[in-house]
C-alpha cells in the first residue's frame, strides 16, 4: 500500500485547476489550494501518509517556477510526487473569461490575450517537467472527472480508461489523442442530398457507412487489432488511452465510428466513454 502519494496540480487560470482539486477530494485526497511556494517542502517534509493534492498557481505568495521545478525534480522519488499541468487554447480561455463575466486573476494593465501570454512564461518551467499534461480546452468537466480518476484512483482494482473521441480535421486535431485514425477514406455522407443534414447518430447514416467494402474491412481489422493491444498498453502501465476517429467535420464518418468501436470495445477488461467534440458545430 502507498504510504503517501502526492500530486501537484498547476496550469492556466482558467483552465480548470480549481475544478480539478475538487474532483481530487471526490477521489479521497486531501486537497490544498493556493499554497506558498516556501512552505510545499515544510509541508511534504512531514511524516503524512495517504494522498496529497496541492494547488499552486503564480499568484500563489513567493511563486518561483523554476525553484519548484527543481524541488519537484530533486523530490519526486523519495516523496512521490506527480506534476500535473492543466493547458488550454488561449482563445478558447478568453471565451470563458467574456462568458463568467470576470476579469483575469492576474489582473495585469495590458490586454488579456497578453496577460495569458505572460502566464504562459512564467508556468513554463512546470510544463517542461511536467508528468501529466491535459488539455482542457474541449473537455467537460465530467470526462476531466474520469480522465483524472483513471489516472489517480485511491482504488487500488484499475482498468485500463479508454476516451473514444470523434473529432473533425476542420476544427483542429486533438493533440491528446495517442492513437488517431482518419476516416476521410469513407465516401462521405455529406454529399448524399438526404444525408447531409443528418448525423452519424442516425441510422441512414449508419447504414450507408456499413454497406461500404473499404469500411468493413477496415473496421474487422482495427477492432480486432486493438483487443489484442489494448490490454498491452495497461500491462505497460498506461492507465488512460484516447483513440480518436477523424472526418472532416465532426458529423458523419467519425462519429458513427466512434460509437462502433465502443459498442464493440466495452469488456471487463477496460472501461470506456465516448466523446463527440465537433458534432454540435
């Protein structure tokens, strides 16, 4: 049994840092926010056991990135410490700011897109060295729930946590994503004049998917590949995986795909969600 597990939780304002440790606490850490640089060592030095959430941010008192790097580095053995760092898309930051209707915490005289610029500088060593990198700028709060539980569960009888995410090339690639497969080789239903203005949800859609050669095939032999390396990965010590099926908008291909492969994936040897991030642009 782990005698103490410690988990340092940095990133973005807004990001989702505060929203973050509160899923920790639901996992039974004990969680600390805002604490002064100084006082992380004091803190660890204690005889604690059990598990440790702590949130620094460069507002918190005496923040110095490079110096916690460097303690987290010289640390992270003998106290088992793992850094986590919250990104996301400076635009998409900015949208969440204009929409809760408050200022940025920094609260720094320049325009905020260049006060997240600074930030960015300033979190920049802790993102070198960080462990864990997640990318929030597409995530709800419930799957950045099961992706944080996946990774750091008290619960000692893990699964493999598979994120099964359609996406559109249009709108971007999900950088997060460990393995990625472009469906752009299915003809597409976007062109098919009672199609166009369904999705891959609907059953047109589906069955005209189905009833191409080139995606039976290709389906038969990605299922029948991942069954056997999914499990691979977990013995490896992955934890969490997200495969993620591409078209080019989001709508179509990738999104009947995606709950094809889970409708087929689900065992007792992994748990699985599906995501679909552009179906609603």
């Amino acid at each position: 049994m782990i005698k103490k597990k410690v988990v340092i939780l940095t990133g973005l304002s807004g990001a989702g840092r505060s929203t973050a440790l509160k899923i920790f606490e639901d996992l039974g850490y004990d969680a600390v926010d805002n604490l002064p640089s100084s006082l992380i060592s004091l803190l660890l030095d204690k005889e604690l056991k059990g598990f440790i959430a702590i949130g620094i941010d460069v507002r918190s008192r005496d923040f110095n990135g490079r110096k916690i790097a460097k303690f987290i580095i010289r640390n992270k053995k003998n106290m088992n410490i793992e850094l986590v760092f919250l990104d996301c898309d400076t635009n998409i930051l900015i949208d969440r700011y204009k929409e809760s209707r408050r200022p940025h915490p920094l609260k720094l005289d320049i325009p905020i897109a260049d006060t997240i610029k600074q930030e960015r500088l300033w979190l920049e060593p802790l993102k070198k060295v960080a462990d864990h990198k997640f990318d929030t700028s597409a995530l709800t709060i419930p799957n950045l729930g099961k992706i944080l539980n996946s990774y750091f569960s008290t619960n000692e009888n893990l699964k493999l946590n598979l994120r099964i995410l359609s996406f559109g090339y249009k709108y971007g690639v999900p950088r997060e994503a460990d393995i990625m497969i472009d469906m752009r080789f299915i003809k597409n239903p976007f062109y098919i004049k009672n199609l166009k203005n369904l999705t891959g949800k609907d059953e047109k859609v589906i069955q005209y998917i189905e009833s191409q050669k080139p995606f039976i095939e290709f389906f038969k032999e990605f299922l029948s590949l991942q069954k056997k390396t999914l499990p691979m990965f977990f013995n490896e010590g992955k934890k969490f995986l997200t495969i993620a099926f591409g078209c080019t908008g989001g709508i179509h291909r990738s999104v009947m795909t995606a709950d094809k492969f889970y409708e087929n994936i689900i065992s007792r040897d992994f748990k699985a969600f599906v995501e679909h991030r552009d179906l609603k642009k």
